[in-house]
C-alpha cells in the first residue's frame, strides 16, 4: 500500500476523529500539514491500521 496525499486529504475530510487526530499532531510535534498528513498514515493506516480498509476503499474508487 501507498502513501497518496489527495487520497489521506479524503480520508481525513469524512471522518471527524482522523480530523481531531491530525489537528493534534500538529500541535504536539509542532509538524506541518504535510509532514502530520504522513505520520497519520503511518500511525492510523499502513501495517493493518485501523483505517486501513477504508483507504484502500478510496483507492477502488478512484481507479
């Protein structure tokens, strides 16, 4: 599975805890979008993470 910018941007715009979670990122590790919207999806969605699904979900669609 890959990392996709648009695709995580997607993801965190229909769910509002990834939304708190990226907010919270940011601000305890003073990181910018970019960089917090990568750590998410390696906390929250690669290796089997919670989102995982729904992720690739995103992707069937977009194909």
């Amino acid at each position: 599975m890959k990392y996709i910018k648009s695709q995580m941007k997607r993801l965190i715009k229909d769910n509002k805890e990834l939304q708190t979670r990226l907010k919270e990122l940011m601000e305890e590790h003073e990181l910018e979008k970019n960089f917090a919207l990568k750590a998410l999806y390696h906390a929250e969605v690669a290796e089997g993470g919670k989102y995982q699904l729904a992720y690739q979900a995103l992707d069937l669609l977009k194909g």
